[in-house]
C-alpha cells in the first residue's frame, strides 16, 4: 500500500499525529515521535511515547482502530493513514537513534520555520517509545488544496 516514494516521505522526520476512538466513540489522540514502514508497505509502526495519553492505548487494545496523520510543516504536505492495530511491543533501545533522529528532523524543519523548535519541545517526552504496528487498510492526501482527501493507497 505505502510505495517507496510514500515511504520516504512519511519516514524523513514529519509532525505525526495519532487518533483514535474508545466505546463511546469519543476521540483520543497523541504525538508520535516517528514512524517506519515495514512489510513492503503493508504495516506502519508508529512509535508513540510511553509517556503518551494512557487513554490511547487503551482504545488501541480494546477495539485497534487507528487514523495517522503525517504533515511536513515546511510546505503542509499531508497523508492520513488508516489501519488495524496488529500488535504492541515496547522498543528495544537500538532503535532509538533511528526514533529520535525523525524527531530531531522535525525539530531541525520547524526551526528553519523561525518556530524556535528546540525551546518549545524541550519538556516533552519522546523516549522512551513503545511501538504500535498498524495494517494499513487506507491511505489519503490531507494536502490543503484540490486533492485533499484523494485515495492515495
């Protein structure tokens, strides 16, 4: 589903946002520090901070529904990515590197954007991660403009 252009693009360090929806319906949602795609497109693995809102991983357990959002502030190039949560597991610490340095990526980005990224950010807690594996079932442009909300997988 997600193409190797896809892939570089959602793996090079973007704002990344995951939502989710418990019994009552009702939204939750937290910051993601990055992702990676695995099974030649088929799963994203979203790496959400174990100090994330305990309420989302409670819908990921109970009904595995899950929307990501991925922007590149620089230009707000976006895609949704749905999908089924198909397992958890916390992150083994040689992935931090590659986990943070998405992160520092975005940092780097918004402080091009004069967002003075790395005094904003410093409180919040990225690491450690615990990683949520997503079958991807949909893929969409959120780009403003006349495509958003194209079918893109």
């Amino acid at each position: 589903m997600l193409d190797k252009s896809l892939t570089e693009f959602l793996e090079r360090g973007l704002a990344i946002h995951i939502g989710t929806r418990n019994e009552a319906m009702r939204p939750n949602g937290c910051r993601v520090t990055a992702v990676r795609v695995e099974d030649q497109g088929r799963h994203l693995v979203c790496y959400l901070p174990k100090a994330a809102a305990p309420a989302v991983f409670n819908d990921l357990r109970s009904n595995g529904q899950a929307a990501v959002s991925l922007t590149r502030p620089i230009d707000d190039r976006a895609v949704q990515v749905k999908g089924e949560v198909i397992s958890e597991r916390d992150v083994d610490p040689s992935d931090e590197a590659f986990v943070l340095g998405q992160w520092r990526a975005l940092l780097a980005e918004l402080d091009v954007m004069g967002l003075a990224a790395l005094t904003s950010t410093n409180t919040w807690s990225m690491w450690p991660c615990k990683a949520i594996t997503i079958r991807v079932t949909a893929v969409y442009s959120q780009t403003p403009g006349p495509e958003a909300g194209a079918v893109l997988a």
